[in-house]
C-alpha cells in the first residue's frame, strides 16, 4: 500500500495544477516535500530532489516562505583535523564536483508536497468537492474484490481505485 504520492504522481499534474497545489500547500515540520533542483543552468537541467521539512522559516516582511531540509546523520561532513597539504591547482583545469549538494534550504515555490493520505483527506475538504462532504469505501482486510476503494460523494459513487492514495489523489487532481 502507498502511503505517500510519488514524483511519477506529481508528473501528471499540469503546471497550472502544481501551481494551484503549491498554493493549497501549508508546510510543515516532517512533511515530505520534493525540490525542483538545477543540476546545469547552461542546459537548462532539473532534478528532483525528495526531503524531510525539519523547519519553515518565514522571512520577516514577507510572504516568502523557506523549507529547511532534515539531514540524514551519514549526510553530515566530519571536518579532519590535520589538512591535506595543498597542492597548486592550474588555471586551465576543469573542475567537476560529481557530488553535487544543493543546499539545505529551498523556498517553498519551487517544492511541491509529496502528500499522505491524510493530508490528500484535508486538502479534498478544502476544495469544492468536499464542501458538501464525502464519504470513503474500505473493503474489508484480506477480503479478494475488485471493487477496490471507492469514494462517495451525495449523489453516490464518484471514483474507485486498488490504491487509497491513488484515488484521492485522482480526486484532488479534478480540483486544483
């Protein structure tokens, strides 16, 4: 079972519904969040990067919104105390780091939630679809059917799906 949206879900979505998902987005201490990370600005190349918020720091006199990364204990540097003499580096060389680290912090414009089930559960309330509410069908634990989850809104069923996540993702994604 999928417990958290994946890049491959947030690849499907628009870039008008990312925009509209980043604004819906209210950050928080451990939620996990996916940059959009410059690899080569001369090639005009992206990567995503998948982290832990460990911090979101407002800057004071704007609406700017910072997410602080929470490193892992073996991402840490341990600085030696004896320096390696230095060696005279040549003007001509090409210097190639192929450990690239982007940093630890990341505003929030260029990061988009990779959301839990809770989360996608909140959100779905904030949009028009659950202004009239909204319920959801969990088959029962080892029971072998095809139905799946199923979504319901007042009207009866609106969507189904193997993955819980998956379908309220769908349903969001019909929303933003």
């Amino acid at each position: 079972m999928k417990l958290n949206l994946t890049i491959e879900d947030l690849n499907s979505l628009t870039f008008s519904q990312k925009q509209t998902l980043n604004s819906m987005w209210i950050p928080a201490r451990y939620d996990l969040a996916v940059a959009s990370v410059c690899k080569d600005a001369e090639n005009d190349v992206y990567e995503y990067m998948e982290f832990v918020v460990s911090d979101v720091i407002v800057t004071p006199g704007s609406t700017t919104l910072t997410l602080e990364r929470l490193r892992k204990p073996e991402d840490f540097v341990v600085v030696d105390e004896e320096q390696a003499p230095e060696k005279e580096e040549s003007s001509d060389e090409v210097f190639y780091d192929s450990e690239f680290d982007p940093g630890d912090y990341f505003h929030k414009d260029n990061c988009l939630p990779l959301l839990n089930i809770g989360q996608l559960i909140e959100m779905i309330r904030r949009t028009k679809s659950g202004q009239d509410g909204f319920s959801l069908v969990i088959p029962p634990n080892g029971y072998e059917t095809e139905e799946g989850f199923t979504i319901n809104d007042r009207y009866g069923e609106v969507e189904r799906n193997e993955e819980l996540i998956d379908l309220l993702f769908n349903i969001l994604k019909e929303q933003l």
